[in-house]
C-alpha cells in the first residue's frame, strides 16, 4: 500500500484538502484526530498524563489548555509529554495502516500537519505539500477564534518554511486558487499513483 504524507504550514487549507482525498475514496489518517482521541474520557494517553500532569485532567479527561500551562516554555517536561503521546499516536496509525491494507486499498493519506519538523517524510513513500501565499495564509489563520498577530508569528517561525516544502514536496496542491482548481490536483495526483507500489509500509511491518 502505499503511503501519502499530506502536509503544510498552519492556514494552508491542508484539513480541505483530505476531505479531497476521502471523497476519492482514499483513506485517510488524521493525526490531529488521533490526539483527541487519545484525550478523551477513557482515551489511553489519559491515565500516563495523570500520572505526569495531574492538573492537567478535568473531569477524567486531557484539557488541552491546562496541558499547555504545563508544558509551554518547558523542554524537559515537553519531552516527557512527547514520550508518552507518540508510542501511542504510532500505535494508532499502524492500527489503521493494517486495517486498510487487509481491506485491499492500494493507497492511504497521513496528514501530518508537522511531517517535515519531525522528520515524517521518511515514513511515508510520497509527500503532497498544501500550500497558499503567505498573505493568505496569514489572513486565514487570523480569522480563526483565539488567534493574534503574536501566536501567529510564533507558530509560523516554528514551521518549515513553505518555500522549504514545496521544493521538497513529490506534489503540490495551491489551495488559493478557489476549491474547483484543488480538487482537481487532488484528482490528478491520486490518478498518477494509481499502480504504483508502497515500500516504506512492508519496511514497516517488517520491523513491527
């Protein structure tokens, strides 16, 4: 099966862009879910960040704010949330990878909003960059409730670059140019994959 790293920068139309895919039929793992997931009453990272962050539980659940207080500006105990959050993220999408491959799709969506930042794109056979202008980019991140200039700037000097990503990128998708025009890249580069063979995911459940 092979696998399709789906990424770009904050605002960039990337959550738009893998509701494309599913419409295409072509599955896809959304890592951002999987966290919420995860911080739910009765979710499995619950239990271990209690046990790390115990001001961070309300109500037998991870409130993200209160997690954030914990962790913000504080490598070692980022760290230490990070040791507990991916085993159980990584868990997650080999439980979907599988579960796709036994149904016989021949190919799968990651959207990794960070796959650049932590090294994603060796984990994956093909990587799409969704990416738009910086002025839209910014327009559209501004518009979104809780969000100033300063968060804005501190979130974008954290990410690659999106010059950086699209030279990187196997496929680009420009989101500016209205969703007629996305959708139809989306289509083309789920039509140019078609027959071509995974590799990265046999080397993965080679080691598993």
């Amino acid at each position: 099966m092979l696998l399709i790293g789906l990424t770009g920068s904050i605002g960039m139309g990337k959550s738009e862009t893998a509701k494309m895919f599913r419409a295409l039929g072509v599955p896809v793992y959304d890592a951002d879910a999987a966290v919420h997931a995860l911080y739910e009453k009765g979710g499995k990272a619950v239990e271990p960040i209690r046990a790390a962050f115990p001001s961070a539980i309300v109500e037998d659940a991870v409130d993200r704010k209160a997690l954030s207080r914990c962790v913000l500006g504080l490598p070692e105990e980022m760290k230490k949330l990070e040791a507990i959050v991916h085993p159980l993220v990584g868990e997650a999408q080999m439980a979907f990878l599988r579960e796709h491959l036994a149904a016989g799709q021949q190919m799968a969506v990651l959207d990794i909003p960070l796959l650049y930042e932590t090294g994603g794109e060796t984990r994956v056979d093909i990587v799409v960059v969704v990416s738009a202008p910086y002025d839209l980019q910014k327009s559209r991140v501004l518009a979104r409730p809780d969000m100033d200039e300063a968060k804005f700037a501190a979130i974008h000097a954290k990410q690659v670059p999106d010059a950086e990503k699209r030279r990187r990128a196997d496929f680009i998708v420009d989101s500016d140019k209205g969703l007629e025009h996305a959708r139809a890249q989306v289509a083309a580069i789920v039509e140019a994959l078609q027959g071509r063979e995974g590799k990265v995911l046999k080397e993965r459940l080679g080691k598993s």
